[in-house]
C-alpha cells in the first residue's frame, strides 16, 4: 500500500514539473525552431506569383496586339493582291478593247472590198454574156460557119480573155468573201472574249473595293484599341504609353528587316520590277529592278537604326488613298526631310535614282509579277507595317520603312543605289 502510494506521488510531482516547464516556456523567449522560415518562405512564393500573374497580363496584352497587327496585316495584303488582280482585268479588258477595236475595222474593211468585189465581178459576167450574145450562137460554130474568119477569131478570143477575167473576179470575190466570214467569226469570238473580261474586271474592281474597306476597317480597329492596350502595358510595367510603342515598334522593324535580308526564292525575284510595277490603269510604270524585299541572296546586317524610320506622326487610313498628299513630289520631299533629319541629305540624288528605278516613287506601284508593294517595293507590303499601320496608303509610312531598311541594310541610300546598279535589285 505504502509503495503504491509512492509512485502515485511521484507522478503527481512528475506532471507538476512539466506544467512548471510550460509555463516557464511561455514567459520566456521563443527558440529558433526550423518551421520559423515558413513566413519567409511563403512570402517569397506569394512574390513569385504575383511576379507570375503580372507576366501573364503582359503576355495576353502583347498577345492581342500582335493578333489586331497581324489581322490589319492580312487585310492590307489581301487588299494589294485583290487591287493588282484588279488592275491586271483592266488591264486587260483594254487590251481587248484595243484588239476588238482594230478586228471591227479590218472587218469593215473586208467588208467594203468584198462588196466592191462582187461588183466587179458581177460586171465581168455581164460583160461576157453581152459579148456571147454578140456573136449569134457558140464561138465554134461562128467560127467554122463565118464568112469573116479573121473577124471570128478575134471576136472569139476577146469572147475568151473576158471570160477568164470574169473567172478572175468571181473566184477572187468568193475569196475575198470567204475572209470576210473568217473575220466575222473571229470578231464574234473576240467580243464573247471582252465581254467575259469586262464582267471580270467589274467583278474584280468589286472585290478590291470591298478589300480596302476590310483593310481600312481593320487598321481602324488597331488603331482604336492600341492606345488602351499600350497604356495597359504601360501602367504594369511602369513606364509610359510612347515607351511602349516605340519598343514594338523597334523590335518589328528589326524582326522585318531581318526577315527581308534572308534568301528568297520568289520567282519574279530575277525579274525586273519596275517594268511590272503598276498601280492604276491609267499610270505608266517606269524601269526598275527587282523588288527591295525580293532578292536571290542575303548578307548579314544589323538592326534598323531607331532615327531611320521613327516618326511622331499618326497613321490615318483611307478607303481608296492615303490622307493628304501622296504625289511623288511630296513622297520625295518628305523623304529629303528624314535625310536630312538623320545627317544624310547629300544622299537623296541616290535615293532619287533607287525609287525611281523600283516604283517611280508612286505609293501605289505593285510589282505584277512578285507582288512587292509601295515606293520601296517591299514584298510582302505588310512588312511596311512596323513602320505604320497605315503602310498600304500613305506614302510617308513606306518612305519611313524603306530608309530604315536601307540604313539597316547597306547604310545609306547611295550604298543601295550602288548595290542596285550592279545587281540589279537591292
């Protein structure tokens, strides 16, 4: 009994103790113990994902951007190719027109000589059936029966030249019939052919219409949701609205010109583009070489330079042309500007003489055979398009992008110009 009591006491002082511990445990300070770090670890995952989820907003921004420019960029492609196909059914229906002009008039022509034919030889009939009727009865029998054998035999060889001149005419109006025919049947063909091709080139003018209102819509929507988009990306990563625009816009440039420099195996890179190029109906197109962005080798070169092609203007779409002037007087004066803007003004006789060889400095100038686009014949056009939204009808955006393709490139207009002048492209 006395033992039992015992161990019942010492456990009692047993637990008294550990009481005493936890207490004293609870007045004194905390140890380090290795579950302490958890605070610092979770904050640091917190960071990690916040850092996480603001890379992803800047990543879906970005995203949408490159989706509106891609979309305007397709739109303005499809809108050159639809207006070249356009020009190319104008074309020609007046090469048709001029060929249905000239068959109407060799028909005409067929057809006065035919009826004059058919007179002649009508009048050589008659006159051998008045010369028959002369001499009272068949040639043969005058002859043996006459009197006047002399006489006989004249009347009988007159009586025989007349009626191998009447023979002449009748087979010579037959003939000159028959072309008439083969004439008419032709111009029938002809103008089957031009009405098909003007029901083409109405279609085709139709088609390009309605290309340059979806390019025009598109651009316009860029630029309308562009603003918010930069300004969003600017406010997340701290900067502003302009920063983030001339960053893409410098990264596109380099992303386009690098793309320009790689090999191309396009066919009508061979070829002379300004003897292709051509914009409306009505406009010549001048000599040139192949397009800026079409060409069978590449070499090296760094990025744009950011004062080649920067410009604090806005790009205004138009449905049929860009806003303002876009004659090649302008086009050329604006481009002495930005020369002289980046130091190189005494380079614009050589970028005079490039442009004129590629496009006649005309913004609208399409290369028939390649397909490359605007004053600096770029091909695609829509690589115009980091230089501006508004690349297909403004003269001013491509002037932007030509000269910092050739600054980046070969560094100044007259290092293209030389460049062209022995190759035959630049």
């Amino acid at each position: 009994m006395r033992a039992e009591t015992a161990r019942v006491g010492r456990r009692l002082l047993g637990v008294g103790a550990l009481c005493s511990a936890l207490v004293l445990g609870l007045t004194q300070p905390a140890l380090a113990v290795p579950g302490a770090s958890f605070g610092a670890a979770a904050a640091g995952v917190a960071a990690e994902d916040a850092a996480s989820d603001t890379q992803q907003q800047i990543d879906r921004i970005n995203a949408s951007l490159d989706q509106l420019e891609q979309e305007a960029a397709s739109a303005g492609d499809a809108a050159v190719q639809a207006q070249s196909s356009a020009d190319q059914a104008q074309r020609d229906l007046a090469d048709s027109e001029a060929a249905l002009t000239d068959l109407r008039q060799r028909v005409q022509t067929a057809q006065a000589e035919a009826d004059a034919q058919r007179q002649r030889s009508g009048a050589a009939v008659q006159q051998l059936t008045r010369g028959t009727d002369g001499l009272g009865g068949e040639p043969v029998v005058q002859l043996m029966t006459s009197d006047d054998v002399s006489g006989a035999l004249w009347r009988a060889s007159a009586l025989s030249q007349v009626s191998a001149q009447a023979d002449a005419q009748v087979r010579l109006a037959a003939q000159q019939a028959s072309e008439l025919q083969a004439l008419q049947d032709q111009q029938a063909t002809v103008e089957a052919e031009h009405r098909r091709l003007s029901e083409q080139a109405a279609s085709d003018a139709a088609q390009a219409q309605q290309s340059a209102q979806a390019a025009d819509q598109a651009v316009a929507d860029l630029q309308q949701r562009q603003g918010a988009l930069l300004q969003q990306l600017a406010d997340i990563k701290r900067t502003t609205a302009e920063q983030e625009a001339e960053e893409r816009r410098q990264r596109q440039l380099a992303a386009s010109i690098s793309a320009s420099n790689e090999p191309q195996t396009t066919s009508g890179a061979a070829q002379s583009s300004g003897s292709a190029a051509s914009s409306a109906p009505a406009a010549s197109a001048p000599a040139s070489s192949a397009p800026a962005t079409s060409r069978p080798s590449s070499s090296p070169s760094s990025a744009p330079s950011s004062s080649a092609g920067s410009s604090s203007r806005s790009s205004t779409p138009s449905s049929s042309s860009s806003s303002g002037d876009n004659s090649p007087a302008a086009a050329q004066a604006y481009a002495q500007s930005r020369l002289n803007a980046m130091g190189q003004g005494g380079q614009f006789v050589c970028l005079v003489n490039l442009w004129n060889r590629e496009s006649g400095w005309r913004w609208n100038a399409s290369n028939r055979s390649s397909g490359a686009y605007g004053i600096p014949q770029s091909l695609p056009g829509s690589k115009m398009a980091s230089a501006g939204a508004d690349w297909r009808t403004n003269a001013r955006t491509q002037v932007d992008w030509g000269l910092s393709y050739i600054t980046g490139r070969y560094g100044t207009p007259c290092g293209a110009w030389q460049h062209s002048q022995t190759s035959g492209w630049y």
